[in-house]
C-alpha cells in the first residue's frame, strides 16, 4: 500500500513539474531526490539527464551526455557568417511569440563592435551563506566527492560553448569571475568567449588575446570577494534573460539574446528573408517610381508576387524594376 502510495505521488510531482516555470530548479531537485534517492546526492546544484531532457524536450538536435543540447556546429557557423544581429533575431523570435524574456542590454563589451555566439553552458554564483556551504559540503562529502569550484565548471567547457554567469551583477567588492589568463583558457577551448552578470579584471590585457566577453565592470582582483557556485547548467537569469542551458546565445552592441535549440533554423530563416525584403523594398525606392503606402500599405498585383517571389527564392529577376 505505501508502495503504491509512494509511486502516485512520485507521478503527480513528476507531472506538476513539467508544469512549472522552468527557473523552479529548486522544485526540481526535491523531486530528484524523491525520484532517484541513489544519484540526487551531490545534484542539488544541476539537472539529472532526465531532468535536462525534460526542460529542454522541444530541443530537435543530439545531446551531450549530461542530457544538454547540442546544437551542431555547422548551425552555429551558419549564424556566425550570416552575423545574424540580435534585433533580427527577437523579431523572428516575437513571431513564435518568444518576446523579450530571453533578452538583456546595457552590456559592457571587451571589444566594441565583435559579435559573440555560442552553446550556453550556465553556472550560477550565490553569495557565501554559512548554512548553504555547509550544506553542500556535507552533500559533496556524503558522496565522496567535493563541492564544485569555479575552475571545475570552466575545465567543463567544449569548443563552441559560451560561458554565462550568473554573479548577480557583483562587481565592487565581489569576486571578478576571471582575469587575463583563465579568460585565455576560455578562449583557445572554445574558441567563444563569455557573458557574466558580474565583474572582470585585467581587461586590456586579455582583449589582447582576441576573447570577446560581456561584463558589467571592470575590478581590481581583491581578497575581499568571495561567492560560491550554486549551479551548473540550470536555468538562470541574466538580467531580464532567461537562459537555458544549451541555447544558442548570441550578442552584439544591442544586448544579448538566448535563442531557445527548437528556433534556431527558424530564426535563420527569418533572417534572410527579412533581409530579402530590406533589399527588394529599397530597390523599389531606389527606382524613384512608387509611393511609400504602394509599398507599405496595401501591395497590388504585380509588385505582390515580384516581392514573395524575391523573399522567397532570393532571385534579382524578382526585383522591382
């Protein structure tokens, strides 16, 4: 009979989570730890596979094995080449209606004018709080293992994969997250760069090395900051931002956007046809010929087909002339 209990209640917690707003990592981990009393040990601070899956189940490409998506890498080329802009991209997204849940501005940028794009992989910072260190430490301790360190998460990263920070917006008096020589490490493994809601240092040097990064300042290394790591490849909020882990983030002097795996060839698509339209509909005003409410009112036979046409195949013979 408990045993029967037991498992309709492991069915409706499983079932309201899929329910809940996804930045609830805390529901989550209660519920791996009803669900899988031998792994949810040590995993207070990050997805079980399941879990990931779960949270991000529209995601159509592989995974890694911890469950995270993988977008491939030609698809991030695709975007990088194309310089897909941020202001682009939240208008394809708006479409799907995706508005501005996944976009911050007010950035500071290493290097003006670069553009950034990657695989989200997310670690969260929590200011030190006696109790929850010491709590995570007993966990890590019951399980043979040791609380994770910043230098963990960054020895996690793979090529194309762009760290974001969650430091709260911490820059005076907090812990900087890397200076010149682990913003290099950054760099040559990922080839990405980084986005953190927090504090930096030695910043002349390390543009030298050609990394791109998001901050909010710049700050002297101290003693006097420290913060732990909470989280590793949860769902977390940048500023307005809420990023998955596994989204392609992108990021240009606009601000930065999350683009959810599912969207990706979508905003791709959009893109380029948006842009075909910018092009057909500034020839048409190059020609000295039409009107501005013969383009942007209502559009008459021919000039309709000619413009579907053109955005559609990208073919000059649909140009006006």
């Amino acid at each position: 009979m408990k045993k029967n209990l037991l498992f309709v209640i492991r069915g409706r917690l499983a079932a309201s989570l899929r329910r809940l707003p996804m930045s609830i990592i805390v529901v989550s981990a209660l519920l791996a730890a009803l669900m899988r009393p031998d792994q949810a040990g040590a995993q207070i601070h990050t997805f079980t596979k399941e879990q990931m899956e779960a949270f991000t189940a529209l995601n159509p490409y592989g995974r890694f094995p911890d469950g995270r998506p993988m977008i491939p890498d030609a698809v991030i080329d695709s975007v990088r080449n194309l310089e897909i802009k941020v202001i682009e991209a939240l208008e394809a997204l708006a479409a799907r209606k995706y508005n501005n849940s996944q976009f911050d501005a007010g950035w500071k940028t290493l290097i003006p004018g670069k553009k950034i794009a990657g695989r989200a992989f997310t670690v969260q910072f929590m200011p030190p709080r006696p109790d929850l260190q010491e709590a995570m430490q007993n966990e890590a301790k019951k399980n043979n293992t040791t609380a994770i360190s910043k230098s963990a998460t960054i020895d996690m990263l793979q090529k194309n994969d762009l760290a974001v920070i969650d430091l709260y917006g911490k820059v005076e008096g907090g812990l900087p997250y890397v200076g010149d020589k682990l913003a290099y490490y950054i760099w040559k493994t990922t080839g990405t760069g980084f986005i953190v809601d927090g504090g930096i240092y030695f910043l002349e040097t390390m543009a030298q090395s050609g990394i791109q990064a998001f901050y909010r300042g710049g700050t002297p290394l101290t003693n006097t900051g420290f913060a732990i790591v909470t989280g590793v490849n949860i769902p977390i909020r940048i500023g307005d931002a809420v990023i998955m882990p596994g989204d392609l983030v992108i990021g240009d002097e606009d601000g930065i956007l999350a683009i959810p795996p599912h969207l990706v060839t979508d905003v791709i698509k959009t893109t380029i046809a948006n842009r075909r339209r910018d092009i057909w509909i500034k020839k048409a005003f190059d020609l000295g010929r039409y009107k501005s409410s013969e383009i942007y009112g209502r559009m008459q036979e021919p000039l309709q087909k000619m413009f579907n046409d053109y955005r559609a195949t990208g073919d000059p013979k649909y140009l006006p002339k």
